[in-house]
C-alpha cells in the first residue's frame, strides 16, 4: 500500500476510502493525501472539504477514483 499512497501524493490522483471511525462508523470519502507516515494518514478530505488525519489501521479500503467508461 505505500508505493501506491506514493504514487497518489506524487500524481495529486484523488482515491476513495472506506473508514471506520473511533465510534465505530463507517464512511466513504475522497481524498487528496498529502503526507503519509507509519500510523497516520494526513489527507485533504472533498467530503469536509479541509485537511484530516486518519488513522491507517482504520482504512478499509482504499481505492483510485471509478473511471467513466470509454465510449468509442
């Protein structure tokens, strides 16, 4: 998971996460990460729309953007 958390810093690519909260909720977000370290996530969230930090052991799943299908 870190070359691909790399990549979307590098790149500036938005990704799709599922996270379970410290109360025990689930949530799907889009994110732009902007730093990553050994247990968190520092992330600008378009959900809430500023920067959050999520604890890795948390995330779910965590995914590039759903790409529109090509039309020929």
């Amino acid at each position: 998971m870190e070359g691909f958390l790399l990549r979307a810093i590098e790149e500036k690519i938005p990704l799709e996460m599922i996270y379970l909260s410290s109360d025990q909720q689930i949530s799907q977000r889009k994110l732009i990460i902007k730093e990553v370290n050994g247990e968190y996530i520092r992330a600008y969230c378009l959900l809430r729309k500023q920067m959050r930090t999520f604890r890795r052991e948390s995330i779910l799943s965590l995914l590039p953007p759903k790409q529109k299908p090509y039309l020929h």
